[in-house]
C-alpha cells in the first residue's frame, strides 16, 4: 500500500465520519447513507480509479439531492 493510497483513505474516511455525524445530528437521510457507503467503500477492493470516482459521487450526492 503506498503512501497516497493511504491518504485517499484517510481523507475519504474522514468524510465519511463528518457526514455521518452531520446526517445523525441533522436527521438528513442522504448525508447519513453517504457517509456510511463511503464508510463501507473501501472494503469492496475496487480499482482505485473507480473508488474515487465513486467516493467523490457519494461526495457530492448530498448537494444534488435534498429531501
């Protein structure tokens, strides 16, 4: 694991847990789902390509989506 792989997943990590706490705290159905699939990404063993892609979807979900 290199040291970039491993700060994509510090940093998406981190988002993950800022969105959980937000959706909770919030009651925001979308913040809360996004950061537990972005919580649970990483462990399908994607392509890194495609698990930033997906990560920056997830990202960006709760700005596009408001319920």
């Amino acid at each position: 694991m290199s040291t970039s792989t491993l700060l994509i997943y510090i940093f998406f990590g981190s988002a993950a847990l800022a969105y959980i706490m937000y959706g909770k705290s919030q009651r925001k159905a979308v913040a809360l789902l996004s950061g537990i699939g972005l919580a649970v990404l990483p462990y399908f063993g994607l392509d890194m390509w495609l698990m930033i892609l997906l990560s920056l979807l997830m990202l960006s979900l709760p700005f596009f989506i408001c319920i």
